[in-house]
C-alpha cells in the first residue's frame, strides 16, 4: 500500500484539490479571461456610462437615478453583471465537461475524492474567477473616478456573495438537465437575457410596469444589484430590503448547493 | 494462506427491474491477473463499478482491500487505479499536468508527484509529448496516458475496463506489452474484456460472465480444456449447403455449432476429421483447423459467440 496517502487529509481538503484543477484549467484561457474582464467593464463604462450617461444628464439630470450620476449609478450593477457573467461560466461549463464531454468528474469519483467536495471544488473555482473579475472592474471604476476606495471597498465582498449564490444554483440545475444543448440555449436566451435587461441595470426596476418588475424580483442580479448601489455610494434601502436580498440570495446559495450535491451523488453513483 | 484482495459473496446489482449482476461469487488474490470475459451488457462494468466503490450494490457481500465499499470508499478508492473504458483525460492540459492534477486528488505531495511523472512517462513511453495537450495524442498514447494516470498513486490493484477496445493492432499489442510488465512487477489486475484473445494474453485466471451472471471459471487453459476439444475444424459449404451437409457432419463429431456463415466442428485431430469428411466427397469451399479458444468455450456455454 502506498503510504504517502492519507484519507483522513484527503477528507479534509479534497474540495480544495478539485478547486487547484479548476484554476489549472482556467489558466489555459487566462488571455480570454483577462480580456473579458478587463474589457467588458471598459467597454461598457465607456459607452453606456458615459455616452448615455451624456444624455441621461442632460435631459433629465440626476433626479431619474436618485441624486448620482448615470455612470455612479449604473457602476455597481455593471459590476454585478460581470461578476454573475463569470459565475455562470465557471459554473455551468466545467460541469457539463465533468459529466458529459470530456466526464471529468467521473475521473475524480475513482480517487478518494467524494461527489459533494467536487461540487465544493468547483465551486471555489468559480469564486476565483469572480474575485479576479470584481477586482479588475472595480480597479477601474476607482481610474474612472466612479468611486474612491475608502467608501466602496465593501462592495466586492457583497458582490462576491451574491455571484456565488447564482454560481451555486447553477451548477445544481446544469448537474440536473440531462439535454444540454437545448438547455445552454434556453438559459442564455431566455433566462440570463431578461435577467440583465429586468434588473434595475440600467434605470431603476420600480420605473417597469408592475407586472414586469417580478423579473426582477426573482433575478440574483436585481439583489445584487440594490446591495452594490447600497455599499458602493449610499443608495437608500430600507433596513427589511436590505435583509430581504441577503436572505433572498443565502437561500440561493443554500438551494443550489442542495441540489448540487443531490445531483453530483445521483449522476456519479450510476 | 493469505486472504484475497477482493471478495464477493452473492453479490447482485439491480436498476429497477433490470437486473445488471445476478448474485456472482468471485476471488482475486494478491498479484493475480484477473478477467471478466463476456459480451456487452454481460454486468462486466458493472462489476467493475462496484469493485471501485463508486457504484452500490444491491445485495450480497463484497470485501474489497479488507473493506466494505459501503461504509469505506475513500480508504478503497485510494489504493486502485481506475482505468475506465472511455478515456476521461483533460484535453486542454498537457500529459504532465493530467499526471499532476490526479496525483493531488491521492493527497500525495507536490515532490512525489513530480518525481512519480518522471517514471511515468517512461512507463507509457510519452517522454516526448510530456508538454502536449492531451486533444493532439493518437487513442493508443492518450489509453497509455490513462493508464499511467491510474498508476500514480501506486495502487494495489488496477481496474482496466475494455482496455484496448478502439485501438488498431499495433497499439493493442504495446498496451498489452505495458501491461505485461506491470503484472510482472507484482501489481493485481482485474479486467474486463470481450476480446478472447485479450483474456487469453492477459489473465491468469478469468470468470466468463453473461446477463449477469458467471458462466464459468478458471484459467484460460483450463476453461478450453473443460469446455472444449483440443481442436477446431471449421467448414464452410456456402450459406445454402451449410444446413443440407450439417447432420451427415453431426454424425462424424461428438460435437459441431452451426454459425450462419461457417460450421464449427469440435475434435481431438482436425486434420483426421477433414481427410474423412473429404473422403465423403462433402468438399467445403473452405476450411481451416485450429486451436480451440474461448470463444468456443463462450459459445459452448452461452449457444451465442462474444461479438455479435
């Protein structure tokens, strides 16, 4: 017997194992990740944020967005966008790889490593690209002078939070469909989409007809979004708002770890 | 005397009605080479499956390294390698960084991995594509990959299933070569395979199975001596005559199967059989004599041959 190995570490820090591949494996498209998350931001800080913002401000001054700017306004939901973009990469991709292209994860279930730390691993990969994400983009709304560091810095862990809630939701639904494609499609189209357009993005969600704001509601990026304008530049929420999106996105988190793990155990068990 | 490294006892797996292994018995001690010959669908991985501790049983015993799977499949799983039918490599990394990363799943330090991938790669003979993705290797290298893969953590016994199946004959016999050595050097091997051939080069001992169940068992050699004749001799008459010649050709051997295309007849001495039945005046379009193998002892057991 090989007795380099130890179980009992294994158990310990399995998950973190999973976690170092993943990164492994994110660094071959270190030059993608990199562009798009420095450019995405770049791109559109310059085009919404100042040029609409232009026109925001002229025709209606700041009274549209609560006394700030259009581009302080917009800030700290672009920066949540970007960071739930890089939480459904790294969430729904590896774990279509790991069951059905390259069946990754059915190569880890052989070691003494067990289907719930892959979830965990996977997961904490996620959460890298996201911290790597988050940080470039709010490096330069502090170079676009949008915030300054002392007022804002709270943001990113918040906002981290919540791209970890819609990460882990995620990774439980992709484990659970078994027709991919379609599913890839439908996702994008029908439900990130919306989710972009109906979360108070880029004008205030209670501007929307009432019956188009439950989109909001139920979007991870609408209570990440109300949380970054809070931590970013003293947006008001009342104290029950402000319990209710973190509520809202601890029971994501919770669900989606659920049903991960359920379906991590189910489909590695066959 | 030394107790197996596996045993099972009874032991069954069903999904919902279908039952994939049927109540199967079986040893494998330490440093044997061990096969599980049969078709497809027979409960070979399956089998497998339960033997990794990946997959459950439904019922019945098994003891894998001393443990029970149920209760302790990190302590089982951390010392077999895995060698699954399709290969499941990371295409995008390179051979080393595959070696690497699932040498971490073991928990084994940074070090001995590292010098581990040194021997490795000399093992699988892929010193020179060390830096090459994984997506740019040929089947047989990117099989010899998986398999030095499996041996990272130094296993006590190695799993391969179907291990050559998709290879051309060049890279079958290199693998089966790798494999020999391994089996030298003292490492159990459990296999599964419906190549008769395969079963015949590679396993000291081998339990023939079939919807689930184990048909038979013993070595290659013993299950032919059991379950057939020293030779065969195979007629073929053309399609239309087969049916026609065949009950003279029943009279003249203990034993004969009739394929669709040839008929196979089980002696002692082919060459006296084919002089007397030429001495009939029944002249086969073709014939040939041969040595007996396991596919006829499959298909003595079963009425079916293996690849159907």
């Amino acid at each position: 017997m090989n007795s380099g190995i130890d179980v009992s570490k294994i158990r310990a820090r399995g998950a973190t194992y999973v976690a170092e591949a993943r990164i492994a494996q994110m660094m071959k498209w270190k030059g993608i990740i990199a562009i798009v998350a420095i450019g995405n931001p770049l791109f559109y800080l310059v085009a919404i944020g100042i040029g609409i913002g232009v026109l925001v401000n002229e025709n209606s001054g700041t009274s549209g967005t609560g006394g700030v700017e259009y581009i302080t306004f917009i800030a700290p939901a672009l920066l949540a966008s970007a960071a739930l973009t890089g939480a459904l990469d790294e969430a729904m991709f590896p774990v279509m790889e790991g069951f059905k292209w390259r069946k990754l994860f059915y190569a880890i279930n052989s070691t003494p490593i067990n289907p719930g730390q892959i979830v965990l691993g996977v997961f904490i990969g996620a959460i890298a690209r996201v911290v790597f994400t988050v940080i470039c983009y709010w490096a330069l709304l502090i170079a676009f002078g949008v915030v300054t560091i002392g007022q804002s810095w709270d943001v990113i862990p918040v906002t981290i939070f919540a791209a970890g809630a819609f990460a882990a939701v995620i990774m439980g639904v992709t484990a659970s469909v078994k027709n991919e494609d379609y599913f890839m499609t439908v996702l994008n189209r029908m439900i990130i989409m919306p989710m972009f357009l109906f979360s108070g993005t880029f004008f205030p969600l209670n501007t929307m007809p009432i019956f188009l704001q439950p989109i909001g509601w139920i979007s991870p990026l609408w209570h990440a979004t109300e949380l970054g304008r809070y931590f970013s530049y003293g947006y008001s929420i009342s104290g029950v708002m402000l319990l209710v999106h973190f509520s809202y996105l601890i029971v994501m988190m919770v669900i989606g770890f659920k049903l991960a793990n359920r379906k991590f155990a189910e489909r590695l068990a066959k | 005397m030394p107790e197996p490294l596996i045993s099972a006892r009874g032991l069954t797996k069903k999904y919902g009605d279908f039952t994939a292994v049927d109540t199967i018995d079986f040893d494998v001690d330490k440093g044997e080479s061990f096969g599980l010959l049969g078709p497809n669908g027979a409960g070979k991985s399956t089998t497998m499956r339960i033997i990794a501790a990946t997959s459950q049983r439904s019922s019945g015993t098994i003891s894998i390294l001393g443990r029970d799977p149920e209760e302790h499949g990190p302590q089982i799983r951390a010392h077999l390698g895995v060698v699954p039918q399709q290969d499941n490599l990371d295409g995008e990394l390179t051979v080393s960084e595959n070696l690497f990363i699932y040498g971490r799943y073991f928990g084994l330090s940074k070090k001995f991995i590292r010098n581990k991938i040194e021997e490795l790669l000399d093992f699988a003979q892929l010193q020179d594509k060390r830096d090459a993705k994984v997506e740019a290797l040929s089947g047989g290298m990117k099989r010899r990959l998986t398999i030095a893969r499996a041996l990272v953590s130094e296993p006590d016994i190695l799993m391969l299933d179907e291990p050559t199946t998709g290879l051309d004959p060049q890279a079958r016999h290199i693998l089966w070569d790798r494999l020999f050595r391994l089996k030298e050097t003292g490492v159990t091997l459990v296999i599964t395979t419906h190549f008769m051939d395969e079963a015949e080069q590679l396993c000291d001992r081998l339990v023939v199975m079939d919807k689930g169940r184990i048909m038979a068992e013993g070595s290659p050699l013993e299950l032919i001596k059991q379950y057939s004749t020293k030779e065969v001799l195979e007629v073929r008459f053309g399609s239309d005559r087969n049916k026609e010649v065949a009950p003279i050709l029943r009279e003249m051997c203990s034993r004969i199967e009739e394929l669709p295309d040839r008929i196979l007849m089980y002696v002692e001495d082919g060459e006296a059989l084919l002089e007397a039945i030429t001495a009939k005046k029944l002249h086969p379009t073709t014939s040939l004599v041969r040595r007996s193998s396991l596919e006829d002892v499959f298909l003595r057991l079963t009425g079916r041959s293996l690849i159907e």
